[in-house]
C-alpha cells in the first residue's frame, strides 16, 4: 500500500463529496419533517436500511478491493466516488414538495460540511500512522448511514443558534401584528379541508376586504411567521391563517403569535395519528384553536364532522355542514363535469341558490363554512356569488383538467378517508367513460393504515373500471377491493408513479376518466 499522502487524501474527499451528496435527500425529509428529530427518526425506522445499506456495503467492497492495487486503485476509487457524487446529485426524482435551500439549511450544511471534514482528517491522521486502521476507517465510513445521521446531528449542533434567530424572526412578526389598525385575524384548522378552505375564504373575503393569506402549505409556526414578516403590509385588513400540527400544543403556539380574533375548524380525522398517538390528541389539539379566541370572538365548526359536533364547545360558535338544521348549511346538491350548484342557508339570510367550477359535495361543505364567516363579516350574497363563480380549484385538490379528450381529476394532495371518498364518488358520476385510479393510498395513519386503504378499497370498487395502486399499501387496497368482487385483472400493482404512467395509455380505450388520488409523499419510499 502505497505511502503517498496526496491519493490518501484524495480518495477521502471524494468519499466524503460522495456522503454529502447523498445526505441532500435526507436533509429534504428533516426539512419535511419541520426539523424535529423524533419526527425524522420516526420516519427512519421504516426506511433506513434499504436506503443506506445496499448503497454503503458495494462502496466498500469496491474501495477494499481498489486498496490492494495501490496508487492506481486508490485514484481510481477517487474518481468512482466523484461520479457517484456527480450521479447522485443529477439523478434527483421529482418532489412533490421541493427542497428549498433556506438560510436555515445552508447553516446545517456548513455544520455538517464541519462534521465530514473533521471525519476526514481523523481517518487521514490514523492512515498516515497506521495505514491499516485508517484503511479500516474509511471503509467504515462508507459503510455506515452517514447520509442519514447528517441532518440529525447537524440540526442539534445549529439548535441553540437557531432557537436565538427562530425568536427573533417570532418578536419581529408579533411586532407587525400589532402594528396594524382595525386588523382581523382568522385561523383556520382541521385534519382534512382546512387549505381549500383558507383558499375559499380569502376569495370570498377579497369582495370587501384587502387579505393576505398564508400561501401553498405555509401552516407551521415558522411557515405564519415568514408570511407576516414578509407579505404582511399596512393596507391588509384581514390575515387568513392556515394551522398545521402534528402534535399537541402546535395550534396554540401558532395562536399565541397571531392572537386570531376568529377560527375555523373543518374537521377532526385520523390524519397525523402516528404522531398525534390518538384521535383525542387530535380533537384537543384543533380546538386549542377555538379555545384561544378572545371573547368577541366567534367559532365557525363543522359539525358534519362528529367528533367537531360531540366536543360540547359551549362558547360563542356558528355551526355548519350539509345537515338541515344547523346554523349554516347547504343542501340540493348538483355536481357534473362543469362543476356543482347547491343552494346554502345561513340564519339571517335568505337562501342563496351558487354556482361554483369546484367539484364534489367536500368542496359545497368547505364553501359552506367559508361563506358562513364571510356573510358573518358584511360580504354581500352578490358578492359572495361572484366570488364562487370565479373561483378555480385549488390546485391538486380535485382539480379537473381536460387533456387530449382524457378527463384527468387531480387529488394529489388529498389523503383523507372523506376527501378521498368524494373524489371516487365524482369519478364514479363520470358514466360513459373508462374510469380510472391511480393511488398510493393514505399514509401517516399509524395502525390504521392498513384498515383505511382496505376501506378505500371497498369505496373504489363501484365507482372504477381499474386500480392502479402504487407502492407498499396496494395488499390493503386489493383486499378491499376483493371484498366487493372487483375483477382480478383490472387491477394493476406498481412499485412508484413511473411504473403506473408507463402502465396507463394501455388502459386508455376510447373516452377515460383519470383520478389521481394521492400523490406519492416525498417522505415514502416504494
């Protein structure tokens, strides 16, 4: 084994250029998973081992195996590990949501950069004494998951320091909050609706008031504070807010920063369970909404969603649904390919007769909710009617596109038991057309993953004509689908969406109907 310090070094850093590649993708799922390692560490456990393993072991077998063969192997090893890195960074698959290098990662990658390079003079101190052992140690190197401890350890070593700048950005978004005039704020939360809602509300709003709504998925603490601090101007009189959690106490904290003056809940669901452990956690944590109301302050709550209607909220509240009877609701619904009419009821108000491009029975039951706050705040039934007229889907939230003849209803975000209940149902309305679903399914259910995608199943046999189901739920999918007597043969197991779209056009027989169901989350592997 050659002596010479220089391929020594060289081949180290390729290896570690060739770690750091590789770590990108894990930092992406840190970054999903709001930067709480328990979080990334669940998500862990049921990916690690297939995604470091079988890539680390052949690296290190290749590298012993260019060791015997000196200098040459060692800059051969080199230039395989700088290709691999090149390969690696090339050769991204698509996001659903993209990796967005924030000041915030580029600290974590300056300490893990830290990390890899502290690793590497250890590894080349030992090789230039024992030249063995620091062989022994760079083959260890490769071998272990250190891709996947990166963003970990880098997120604990910046906690500290990002604590500091996280309080401050939170002092400077309060700061704004209370330095607007006559300025309302709305929360609106619930396991499944509340971003088409908050989309709604805003259009509605938008007829008598200047709103800023948080954008896209823009529903964690720092997501709420980056919106005010950024787009927040002195003009905006009403602030829709969007609250995401994943455990208790996250609606609260959001609350604490914006003080909402009223709230939404659309609906408490088994979303999230794996982190919230319990649908209770889940009820207690999307009235911690409800529950930080001030006292003139007023709860819009769906009580087409029981576990909503059977919390016994005795404070000041307006409910809502499609059940005759409540304070707000909508009935005589009408649905087809050009959209859906209804006609809504709210106590003080004559009944509204509404048009609206959105589709499915879900949606009447978001504007419901929507409109109920709207009248609420002085925005007229012609307005009101206007607004819904006008108003698009929200994108990948059974949004109908027409391509090439082929109907294609995208429900790509949508991972709901209810949600995607109607989307089949609006399918199944298609008649005279080939119907079909392409579905990874639902996941973050915990142990009720298995008995929801069995359901989904059941629901999607009388509405299909095929099933493509993608990834690890399809037995769950294929069991419920057996349980209504779908046919064997027109259902289509695939490993990811690239094997399902190479699979469609063989199905597309005359007049189809395309329901993407779910997309694939960039947090799981198939």
């Amino acid at each position: 084994m050659t002596d010479a310090l220089l391929p020594r070094l060289a081949l180290l850093a390729a290896a570690a250029v060739w770690q750091a590649a590789r770590s990108r993708h894990y930092f992406h799922m840190l970054q999903l998973n709001s930067y709480r390692n328990e979080r990334y560490a669940a998500w862990l456990s049921k990916n690690a081992p297939r995604l470091w393993f079988f890539a680390g072991l052949p690296a290190a077998v290749a590298t012993a195996v260019a060791l015997t063969m000196g200098l040459p192997g060692m800059l051969a090893a080199a230039f395989g590990y700088a290709l691999a890195a090149v390969y690696t960074l090339c050769a991204k698959k698509p996001e659903k949501k993209p990796f967005v290098v924030t000041d915030r990662v580029k600290r974590q990658f300056l300490a893990a950069a830290g990390l890899l390079l502290a690793a590497l003079l250890l590894t080349a101190l030992v090789w230039r004494a024992a030249p063995y052992w620091g062989a022994g140690l760079l083959l260890l190197f490769v071998t272990l998951p250190v891709p996947v401890g990166l963003p970990p350890a880098a997120n604990r070593l910046m906690a500290g320091r990002e604590r500091r700048i996280a309080d401050s950005f939170v002092r400077s978004a309060q700061q704004k909050l209370q330095s607007q005039r006559d300025f309302i704020v709305i929360g609106v939360t619930g396991s499944y609706g509340k971003t088409s809602v908050k989309y709604i509300l805003s259009e509605l709003l938008r007829e008598k008031y200047n709103t800023l709504m948080t954008p896209e998925s823009y529903n964690t603490t720092m997501g709420v504070v980056r919106t005010v601090n950024e787009q927040l101007r002195p003009q905006h009189q009403v602030f829709v807010c969007e609250m995401g959690a994943r455990q208790v106490g996250d609606i609260k904290e959001i609350c604490d920063i914006v003080h909402p003056t009223y709230g939404i809940i659309t609906s408490v669901g088994i979303a999230h369970l794996e982190t919230f452990r319990t649908t209770e956690n889940i009820r207690k944590t999307k009235f911690e909404l409800a529950d930080s109301l001030p006292e003139n302050g007023l709860a819009f709550l769906n009580f087409d969603s029981t576990p909503v209607a059977s919390a016994g909220y005795t404070r000041p509240h307006v409910s809502y649904g499609l059940t005759p009877g409540l304070d707000c609701y909508s009935d005589d619904i009408s649905v087809s390919e050009q959209g859906t009419s209804f006609t809504l009821h709210c106590k003080g108000h004559e009944p509204l007769r509404l048009t609206t491009r959105l589709l499915g029975r879900h949606n009447v039951l978001n504007i419901t909710g929507a409109a109920a706050l709207a009248l609420h705040l002085g925005v007229s039934p012609a307005g009101i009617t206007a607004a819904l007229r006008r108003l698009k889907p929200v994108p990948h939230r059974l949004e109908l596109k027409n391509n090439g003849g082929v109907i294609v209803i995208d429900d790509a975000y949508n991972s709901n038991p209810e949600g995607a209940a109607e989307a089949l149902r609006v399918l199944g309305s298609l008649q005279g057309r080939r119907r079909i679903l392409i579905t990874p399914g639902m996941v973050e259910l915990g142990e009720n993953e298995y008995a929801a995608n069995r359901e989904l199943g059941r629901v999607a046999a009388p509405h299909c004509d095929d099933v493509i189901a993608v990834g690890r739920v399809r037995d769950a999918l294929f069991e419920g689908l057996d349980s209504e007597g779908f046919p064997e043969q027109r259902r289509h197991a695939v490993k990811n969406l690239r094997e399902a779209l190479a699979l469609l056009p063989q199905l597309l027989t005359g007049p189809s109907a395309v329901l993407l169901e779910n997309d694939l989350t960039d947090d799981m592997e198939s």
